[in-house]
C-alpha cells in the first residue's frame, strides 16, 4: 500500500515537472532568458551614450531608454507555444504558467536596468535614469503583450517598435504626440509612470488569460 501511494506521488510529481518543462521549451525560456541578460548587459555597456533625432525637434535620447523596448520584444517574441490544446481543455496551469515565465523573464531585466544603467553623458539628455529604463520596461511589455494576444507572437515587435520610432523621431510634435510622451518623460515624472503601469497590467493580464491571440479569438467569436 505505502509503495503503490509513493508510486503515485512520484508519478504526479514527474508529471508536474513534465508540464513546466514542456511549457518553458515551448515558450522558449532558455533563449529568450539569454536574450534578456545579454540586452542588459549591452545596457550596463552602452546605457549612457545616446542617439540625437527628431525630424522637426531634436532631442537626445539615451540608449538605456531605448534598450526596454528591445526586451519587451523578446519577451513578446518569446511568447509563442503550441499549447493551444491545453487552453482548449480547460487546463488551470496555462495563465500561472504564462505568468511565471513572464515574470522570469523581467525580473532580471528590471534588476539589471535599475542597479546597472548608467547615467547619461549629456544633462540635456531626455528622460535619464534608471527609473526611467524600468518605467519603459513596464510600459512597453505591457504594449507588447496586448499585441501579443490580438496578433499574435510574429507582429507582437510592430507595435512597440512604431511606438518608440514615433518617440524617436517626432518627440514632443505632432498629431497624437501625447501617446508616446511617457517614454522619454522624466523620470520622476508620476503621470507618466502610471502610463506605464497601466499598460503593464492590462497588457500582461490580457496575455496571461486570454494566449497567443486569444483576445482576437474572443472578440471575433462574438
């Protein structure tokens, strides 16, 4: 009796593992979490120098500012699996497997931008400091996986990349100027931040829930 019950044990155990193992290959946790060390290291490297644009205003921007919106691309790359059979079945650990490997792919990002970004070299530079790569680090994946659950993992980048190119390179002019002002906004800047975080939880809590273009799944049934 003793035996057949550490049997079973040991059997839902290794199943347990299999799950996550098999989900965190699918999502492509090892790449993706090498990608993001390496984004912030190349951070801690070449967070102070910084890119002059602006098609009718130039600014400066510091790369540390624009380094986030890489890793928000990572982790939405990152979010393609062949587990719509599990979402299909009802399966309650796909949205705590989802959140936990989103969380395993930002928690380096964000401990690395805010202890390791340099400080800019020029004090006209827009937006500096280490708060201010975290506050894009939100912001952005938050952007990020939204797209991620309407279209899906291989456009998830299109979306953050036109934002941060229309911050880029329109900076404070333009129709619809106020829609990417958070991203190169002071650091201290609380409206901003919020931005920020609002877009973090909508964007992530979609994902976890809903999967790869699960929201677009939704509204189209409808």
């Amino acid at each position: 009796m003793l035996t057949r019950f550490v049997r079973l044990h040991a059997e839902l155990t290794l199943n347990a593992l299999r799950f996550w193992l098999l989900f965190a290959r699918a999502y492509r946790g090892a790449p993706s979490l090498a990608a993001i060390l390496l984004l912030t290291v190349l951070n801690a490297v070449v967070g102070a120098h910084e890119v002059r644009a602006g098609l009718s205003e130039p600014v400066t921007i510091p790369y540390a500012l624009l380094i986030p919106a890489v890793m928000a691309c990572v982790v939405g790359l990152s979010c393609y699996a062949d587990v719509s059979h599990m979402d299909r079945a009802g399966t309650r650990r796909v949205p705590l497997a989802r959140l936990l490997l989103l969380l395993a792919l930002l928690a380096p990002a964000a401990v690395g931008l805010l202890l390791l970004t340099p400080g800019s070299q020029s004090p006209e530079a827009l937006g500096q400091g280490e708060w201010a790569a975290f506050r894009n680090l939100l912001g952005l994946t938050g952007v990020v996986a939204l797209s991620v659950t309407v279209f899906g993992q291989e456009a998830s980048w299109v979306p953050t990349t036109v934002l941060t190119g229309a911050a880029l390179f329109l900076g404070r002019q333009g129709t619809g100027a106020g829609a990417w002002a958070w991203i190169f906004a002071p650091q201290n800047d609380a409206d901003a931040f919020c931005v920020a975080v609002v877009l973090f939880v909508c964007g992530t809590s979609l994902l976890v829930f809903h999967g790869e273009r699960g929201l677009a799944r939704s509204v189209l049934r409808y």
